[in-house]
C-alpha cells in the first residue's frame, strides 16, 4: 500500500524504478510472483541496463517460482 502510493505521487523514473524493485520484495514474500514479476519488468523498463540489479535478481526469482526459468 505504501510503496503504490510512493509510486503514484513519484516524479522521478530512477525513483518509481527503486519503489517498484522493492513492492517486488514484498510481493515475492507475499508469494504473490505474477505481480512482483511485473513490478520487476516495469522498474528495468524505467531505467538504463544495469542501473537496478536488484530488479533483475527479483525478476529472476519471480519467474523462478513460476516455474518460467
């Protein structure tokens, strides 16, 4: 809930891309993978290649569990 809310009001790409990478965190805890998934593809999409590691890394487990890696 916090994490939309920072995302909604945010102004900046690198800093949406940071919110998202880390609702995907708590997404991936939540086991909710299909939604952290998304998150995590539309933080990459926000920023340069390689700028949000993390987001890769989280996007990989996310598709992990869904058995699509």
């Amino acid at each position: 809930m916090f994490y939309s809310h920072a995302i909604a009001i945010c102004l900046y790409d690198a800093d949406i891309a940071l919110y998202l990478t880390n609702r995907a965190a708590a997404r991936l805890e939540l086991q909710k993978f299909l939604h952290a998934e998304r998150d995590c593809s539309r933080a990459i999409g926000l920023v340069p290649m390689g700028q949000i590691p993390k987001a890769h890394y989280r996007l990989w487990l996310a598709r992990s569990a869904q058995g699509k890696a």
